[in-house]
C-alpha cells in the first residue's frame, strides 16, 4: 500500500466509527498531477452498508427531535471548524483532484459557509395555518423529515457538493448515507470529521466507498431510504431515477449540460473574454455548468476570435500545488482519451483547432489538456452534441438573436445558459426563451448557497440550495381540526 505523507490516511464513516482497509477490499487514489498514489481507499462490505443504514435508521427519530437550536450549532460549529482546517483541506483537494491550490481554497471555505448557511436557514422552515370550515375548524400544514436520506456526490467539487447534500439532509432533520467519489474522497472525509468534532450524534451521517453501481444498487432498494440526491451525468441520472421509482423515493438529480453562451454585438468584450477564460478553465473545464458553446454575434466575431485565442493561450497549465499554475490537470487518463477523442473527430468532419487541441508538450507526468478553442465545428461533430466535461471551447457566430437562441435550446439539456448585452429587450427575450434552470445575465456566477440551483430537460430535476433545496428534504403534513367537534 502506498501513503503519501501529506495526505491523510483514508477512512469510511459508520455508526460514529472510523473505518479503515483492514479486512476490506479497496483502491489507490491517484493524483492526477502525477499518475502517483497517494492513498488507499476502503471500499464497504456488505455488512458495512447493512450497518450504515440501520445505523441511519435507528439515528432519524432521535435526531429529528433534537432541539433546533441545539441542531443549529452542530452545523455552524462544523462550518467553522472547515474553515479553519481550510489550509490543510484543500492541500488534500488538490492533490486528489489536481486544481490549483487557489480554487482548492476557496472551494474548502465555500463548503464550510454552506454549512453556516443551511444552519440558518433551517430556523425558517415554517408552515402555515389556513381558516377552515367554520370558526373552530382550522388547517395547519407542516413540514417535516423525509426520513433516512442517500446521496451521491461527484469528483469535481468534492468538498462543496457533499457539504450541501450533507448539510441539506441533517438541517432538515433527516439522517443520511453518502458515497462520495472515490477519485477525489479527502474533502468529504473533512466534512464528516468536522460535523463529527461539532458533536453530530452517531448514525446521522455515514460516509462510505466502493464499486458505485453496486453501492447505488443497494441502497435504492432499501425501503429505509426515502429520498436520494445525486450529482453527475445524464446517464447515471436515468439509471438511478428508474432505480428510485420502484419505490416511489423522492429524488434531486443534477446532471449533465452543455452550456450556451451568446455574446451580443454591444457585449465589453474586454470583459467578457476575461471572465469567459476563467469560468472555462476552472477545474480544468470539468464543470457541468462551464461555457461551452459560444456563439458571438457576427460583427464582433473577428474581434473576438483574436481576443480569445491569445487568452486561452496565456493560461498556465500545471500541478496545482504550483503557485504559477492556473489551471491543473484533468481527473484521470479517460478523461484526456475522450478530449483527444472528440477534438479528432471535430477535426475530421471540419473544424479548426485555433488553439490547444492537445496534451502540453512540457508535462511528461499526469493527465493534462491544453486549453481549446475549436471554431467551424458542425452539428454533426461529437463535441457539439456530448458534453465535453474538459477545456474545449466552441465557437460559432450567429446572425440573429432567433439563431442564437434556437442553437442554446438544440440539445436536450438544460442546466445553465450565459448571455452578454447591455440591451434590455435582449435580457428579457433570453430569460423568456431559453429553456435552462440558470441564466447568467453578464455574469457566469450561478451557483450560490442563497439562490435555487437544478436543471431541467435531460439535466435532472429538483434543486439544491436556497429555501427551495432545504424543502426537498421535508415532506408536507396536513392537519385537519374540528374543535367544535370535541365539545
């Protein structure tokens, strides 16, 4: 087994207790940096997941019927603690996801607010009372726990996204089970040790690994389990939503897209170029909400093309725990495959490769991918079709604004959307007319702890965040009394 010194031996979560490899199955984690080990990974026996959602089960009365208050200060504890640990978090995160040191940061800190954010959020779960029948007739509707929860968390953001499944599900009053990524396990491992420092009780959270099939398999056939979230692709959404109606489970899904972005002809294009290579490159383009297809309007696309190129070419690539680097690595080989893979096949039916197109001839170790623009890209090319989940940047001009917008609504996703103008009219026309769960409004900042955040189309359903995502875990009780009745 191999151990990096600065990363942190790696354990599962259940019942209270700290798991380790001894006696279980597991796998290497890798830094995707340099192709090295860095840790072993447990993955859970079929008595571990027994155990976890008994362990859940047996934790939802007791936890449901803690007082608010008391429930409150776990969390924001939690959250503070994260922030504190925040430097040693993140070294961990960018060493298993192989982002800057920078994003890693900000990342770690923005899970520990989540936290904050939620614990606060929870003391404004109200219901409400409606007049009845008569005067002594009185409707109350409450909210309250869905009950023992599963959650499915991805690689690319690994401390903020299982921060809010987690601090979503023990907010409302639910316990839960998650199977982080096992790419990228060291930050949810934080998150859990932070809660279980704070004084969460044993069994409300339990954090476990293993093959991601079978785990999901069995815990969207345990009857404890009434609602699940998962984030990650399209295809895995499907499989595990047709999984979850067997049993009627509530479900969040947020999965794939393939972002549209329209720069109008009175875009600053300045700054739209600036922001564009950073919301492009952050993780590496391994973000379900990065810009992807561009399209700029025809007068200013000549101006465009050679403010972006130069830009994207600019970006220094390299380990993240490089202070000079500015975007890392991608997750692993498959991942530089398929952007190889799709950049051929763009090639090969027209499209030119401005810039990128290809692994860095500087990095001979990890699995890095130059940032790409590809221009001319027909319809039929993979890349306008698949999401890239990499740094490959579409460009395409449009001549008016009907084009544009029947372009952003081609593809049957509908996760996020990007519009640059000063007009009001245009504003109006895209917020009506797209067909996605976010539109940024000269602005790619769509995701925050205060705003709902979900998909529609073939992008999932349901939200997280916001009072909207806390409410995804609360059923709704409708109490009906007839005081005249008990005289």
């Amino acid at each position: 087994m191999s151990q990096h010194v600065n990363y942190p031996k790696l354990e599962m979560l259940i019942d209270g207790q700290w798991l380790d490899c001894t006696g279980r199955d597991s796998e290497p984690v890798i830094n995707p940096a340099t192709g090295e080990t860095i840790a072993q990974l447990p993955h859970a026996t079929q008595a571990d997941l027994d155990r976890a959602v008994k362990s859940a089960s047996a934790a939802l009365p007791l936890w449901r019927a803690r007082a608010l208050a008391e429930r409150v200060g776990i969390l924001k504890r939690a959250g503070q603690l994260i922030q504190e640990r925040s430097g040693e978090i993140a070294r961990w995160l960018t060493m298993d996801t192989g982002k800057p040191l920078k994003e890693a940061t900000g990342e770690v800190m923005a899970a520990g607010t989540t936290l904050e954010w939620y614990a606060e959020e929870s003391r404004r779960l109200y219901g409400r009372t409606i007049p009845g029948k008569n005067p002594e007739h009185i409707l109350s509707v409450l909210l309250q726990p869905v009950g023992v929860c599963a959650a499915f968390s991805p690689w690319n953001f690994p401390a903020t996204l299982s921060a809010r499944k987690i601090a979503g599900a023990i907010a409302a009053g639910c316990s839960l089970v998650i199977k982080p990524a096992e790419e990228t396990p060291s930050a949810a491992i934080a998150v859990a040790r932070a809660l279980m420092d704070a004084g969460l009780p044993a069994g409300v959270l339990n954090v476990v690994f293993g093959a991601p099939a079978e785990i999901s398999d069995y815990l969207l056939s345990r009857d404890e389990i009434r609602k699940f979230s998962f984030t990650g692709s399209t295809a895995v959404g499907k499989i595990l939503a047709e999984k979850a109606a067997r049993g009627l489970k509530k479900a969040t899904l947020e999965l794939g897209g393939h972002a549209p972005t329209i720069i109008c002809e009175d875009a600053d294009l300045e700054s739209v170029v600036e922001a564009l290579v950073q919301a492009k490159c952050r993780t590496a383009g391994q973000v379900c909400i990065a810009p992807t297809r561009v399209m700029v309007a025809e007068p200013l696309y000549e101006k465009f093309i050679a403010a972006i190129v130069p830009r994207m070419e600019r970006v220094r690539v390299g380990d993240g725990l490089n202070p000079e680097s500015e975007m890392g690595p991608l997750i692993g080989p498959r991942r530089a495959n398929i952007m190889k893979e799709l950049v051929e096949d763009a090639q090969s039916k027209g499209a030119r490769v401005l810039c990128g197109g290809k692994a860095p001839d500087a990095q001979k170790r990890g699995y890095f991918w130059m940032p790409t623009v590809l221009a001319d890209v027909p319809h039929e090319a993979r890349v306008m079709n698949e999401e890239p989940f990499g740094p490959i940047m579409l460009v395409q001009k449009y001549k008016t604004l009907d084009d544009a917008i029947s372009e952003a609504n081609r593809l049957p996703y509908g996760l996020a959307a990007y519009v640059f103008t000063q007009n009001s009219i245009t504003r109006r026309r895209v917020v009506n007319e797209i067909e996605s769960g976010a539109i940024g409004i000269n602005s790619f900042y769509v995701s925050m702890n205060e705003a709902p955040f979900g998909g529609i189309k073939e992008s999932g359903y349901g939200v997280e965040m916001g009072s909207e995502g806390l409410r995804e875990y609360l059923n709704i009780k409708l109490v009906s009394e007839d005081f005249l009745g008990l005289r």
